[in-house]
C-alpha cells in the first residue's frame, strides 16, 4: 500500500482502520499506534489483552527513541516456588501487565489527542460486539482446548469471559466483552492509574489473596515503564535497531552482524544455511545471558563487538550447526503495529500476553487475561535470568526499526516468540540483500529454527529441503504457518510518502491516506 499522508500496519483490519481514524482526526502516529494497539486488545484476545506488555520504538522526526513497558514478577516470587508450581499457566505465571502504562507514557511524551480519544473503537468493539476474524478464531480454538486441560478453578472465569455459552467463537461469530469495555474506560479515565494504584489494582490484589496468586498492590503501585536506548549494528549499508535486555533484541543484531562479516551471495541455499546458522548461534548466545537488566552478567554492548562476531562467525561451516540441547524456540501469539504520519514520526509497537492467552488468570468482573510472561525465566539458580520476585522476565516480543546514515527508513516487526528474530533477520535479508519491497519481503517464504538441527521450511521453500538435509539439518516442511509468524512493515519511499505491507499469514491490513 503506498500512502501520501501516513499508514497504520497490523495484524487485525478493525484496528488498523482505528489507528487511521486517529491519524485522519488530527493524531500523530503514537495516537495511531496506541489506539491499534489498545483495540487489539479487544479483537485479537488470543494473542495480547490489556493484561499484556509492551514494547516500543518511536522516531520522532529527529531521533530514535526506545520504551520498555514489561512488569515485573511479583516481590514474593522464590525460585524454590516457581520450581515446585507451574510456571506455565496459573498464578506463578503472572507479570504485573506492562502495556497500559506503556500506552500512557508514549501518550504523554508523544502524543496529541486526549488519551481517552484512543479508547473510542476498542470500547465501542468490546460493548456492543464485533465479528471475529478467521486466523484469530482459529487460535481462540486453541486457547479453549488449552483452558479446558487445566481443570483448576481458577481457570473458569477465563471461560467464562472469552467463550460463547462454553464454546469458542467461531469466524464471523459476533463477540462481545462488556466487562473489558468498564475496564477500558476506567483505564482512559484514570490516566491507566486504576490498574495501578486504583480500584482495579485492589481487585486484582484481592483476587489473588483469594485464590493462592502472589501478585499483591504494592507490586502493582511499583510499576513503571522504562525508557532504554536502542541498540543497533551495520547491515549493508543500513542501520538496524532494537531494543536492549530485557528483551531478546540483541539476537537479530548479533546475526546480522555475523552474516554481515560473510561474503554476499546469490546462491538461495547459501544465504540460507548460512542465516539459519548465525540465527542459531545469536539465539544461543542470547538465551544464555539476557534477562533483567540489573541482574545481567554480561555488558549487553560486549555482545556486539566485531571480536566476538568474528568467534561466533568461525562456528559456521558448511554443516549444520548444533546447539545445546537446552536451547530451544518457544511458541507464543503477539500483536504487532507499525505506524506512520505525515510529520514524518514512525513507531514500531509489539505487544503479548506471552503463549496465547497468557496466564489464563481472569479477575472476576475485568474482562481480560493477565500474561504469563514469568514462563520465560529459568529455573537454574546459576542464570542471570532465574526466576525471583521483582524482576523483569526474559522477553520474546521485539519491534524492529530501519535508519540509513541516521535518516530514518521506517518500522519493522513479526510475530512468534522465538520467529522473531527469525523473522526479522529474514526480513532485512530480502529489504537490504535482495532490494524487496515491503510488502515482498513479508509475502516471501520463511524457515523457522525449532531446537537441536531442526528447521522447518513454509511449502514455498521445500525446494531447498534436500540440499538443507545434505548439509545437517533436520529438516521438515510445514502445512501450518502459525510457527513462521506474522508481520508489517511501514517505510519511506524514496519520492515522498510512505510505502506497507502487511503478512498475508494473517488477517492483518494496512490502512493508509
């Protein structure tokens, strides 16, 4: 889509077309992207809530500038606890959710309208009902096959809320959550201050007292997003950025670095086997040092020097690769948003509740789920990313930016917990390598790395899958795409305006003017 005055990406058309609304009303592309953001909450459950996080890169006409808005694990969390319980679902799992201070905070620093302006078509979704799309509810019918394998009480409002009558709801079934649509409108009224430090904060707080979750108020009240300063590497010619720990942004940055230490080639299988392998090794070295900030052992920066790009390059052969066993690729649902404006500001905007619907955890009368983003930590007592109480997990979910010489190019992202750097080293592969447009470069076939040798291939690639055995990898070709992500893409073009894409996995839309 080529657009005059500004565009908004994303995986679901109703909150593409909010973000535009806000954009043609006068709203910059925060606003867009804020209010895509907070409808996504209402049409795409299965993959973020307002119980979720968030993370962001904004341009601002003039420089790049990062928001971390992921919460913290409860004060009371012990590794002894999360060993012995169930960090996968359920109380232990539970974050203090991120993203409503996040939709705040970018509003205040970068926004125009009046906040509660952002909430108008998410409140109005949620009230009176909308239509759901057909790969959403395909993963509502996976949530509910989940939910009903749990079997614990507190697992029953999560059905009660997000099914119709104990089923879930199909493609074009109307869907409506009239207790999400009260929580959102607390949310615009009170600055998100209610789920903080408000009536919705004590709810939550007593909710969990009841039925044996840690999350307390005072972990709530202590919530407050971080502003980082984005990290980025030399790619042919172009800046690539990402944010720093906690989030896994260092892996597409520490890739691409390798591969760009390789000669270019236009050898299909080569750029292939040779991306597989730098990926590999970037998500090895990444799932063995990020975690919180504070409790890292490592400089984030000492992992994007030229030195150890050049060690880790020298890992690469002409065979497969094999990491440690331990290191594996999770799955999980996120929602992505890139948004531009006719001032020229940019944002890149992820947002998850982490593995689907998160924890499962619904506080009677919210509406929404809380995250499960405490899954992402380790039970190793030696990890830097060991779960404890008051820490930030290891996070998936990563925006991606594009600059050149330091002007900007524009907004990047794709979905899929571990396909994420997958996705975005692919990505920057076809843009900066093979010259793609936006929307060809999300239209070409993916490979997606699993564990150990394995790689799956989308049919569109099966073509390599011999010359990839021949060389090591274990190799099968996957029928379901869910696994190779789902992604937008908005960048400048070279005579003005702007030019987007959107993944054809899902049901995502890009809306321009």
């Amino acid at each position: 889509m080529y657009a005059r005055y500004g565009a908004v990406a994303t995986s679901h058309p109703l909150a593409a077309q909010s973000g535009l609304q806000v954009l043609r009303t006068g709203g910059s592309a925060v606003d867009a992207a804020v209010a895509a953001a907070i409808t996504l909450t209402v049409t795409q459950p299965p993959a973020n809530d307002i119980g979720a996080d968030l993370f962001a890169l904004v341009w601002d006409g003039k420089q790049l500038h990062g928001l971390n808005a992921s919460g913290r694990t409860p004060a009371a969390l012990s590794l002894e606890a999360a060993a012995a319980g169930n960090l996968t679902r359920g109380w232990l799992s539970v974050t203090v959710p991120g993203a409503p201070a996040g939709w705040r905070d970018l509003h205040h620093r970068f926004g125009s309208l009046p906040f509660h302006h952002l909430f108008r078509d998410a409140i109005r979704y949620a009230r009176d009902g909308h239509p759901v799309s057909p790969t959403v509810a395909e993963h509502w019918h996976r949530e509910a096959r989940i939910n009903a394998s749990l079997g614990n009480d507190v697992f029953r409002e999560w059905q009660k809320v997000f099914t119709l009558n104990g089923r879930p709801p199909k493609a074009g079934d109307m869907w409506a959550n009239p207790e999400a649509a009260d929580t959102l409108e607390a949310i615009a009224q009170s600055g998100a201050e209610t789920l903080y430090r408000g009536t919705l904060a004590r709810r939550i707080a007593a909710h969990a007292r009841r039925t044996g979750g840690q999350l307390s108020e005072e972990d709530l009240a202590a919530h407050e997003s971080l502003w980082a300063t984005p990290l980025h590497v030399s790619y042919r010619g172009h800046e690539v950025w990402e944010l720093p720990p906690n989030s896994q942004g260092l892996a597409p940055l520490m890739a691409l670095q390798i591969l760009e230490g390789l000669p270019e080639s236009d050898n299909v299988f080569q750029w292939t086997h040779h991306a597989i392998e730098a990926t590999k090794i970037a998500l090895t070295d990444t799932r063995a040092h990020v975690a919180d900030r504070d409790h890292m052992d490592v400089d984030p920066a000492t992992l994007l020097t030229p030195e150890l790009a050049a060690a880790r390059r020298a890992l690469i052969s002409d065979r497969a690769w094999t990491p440690p066993p331990e290191v594996t690729a999770p799955k999980n649902d996120t929602v992505y948003v890139a948004a531009v404006d006719a001032n020229g500001v940019m944002v890149s905007l992820i947002q998850s509740t982490f593995m689907g619907a998160g924890s499962h955890v619904v506080t009677p009368g919210t509406g929404f789920s809380l995250q499960n983003r405490a899954a992402g930590m380790s039970l190793d007592p030696a990890h830097p990313n060991r779960a404890a109480g008051g820490k930030r997990p290891f996070h998936t979910i990563i925006p991606g930016f594009l600059t050149k010489g330091g002007s900007p190019c524009g907004p990047f992202g794709i979905v899929g917990a571990h396909m994420q750097p997958q996705g975005h080293v692919q990505l920057m592969i076809k843009m900066l390598d093979q010259h793609a447009n936006p929307q060809t470069a999300l239209d070409a076939p993916r490979w997606c790395w699993t564990s150990g040798r394995s790689v799956l291939l989308e049919p569109q690639f099966s073509n390599l899958a011999d010359d990839l055995r021949a060389a090591g990898h274990d190799v099968a070709i996957s029928e379901d795409l869910t696994p190779f992500g789902v992604g937008q893409i908005a960048q400048r073009h070279a005579t003005g305006g702007y030019i987007a894409g959107s993944d054809p996995r899902g049901d995502g839309l890009v809306a321009a003017w």
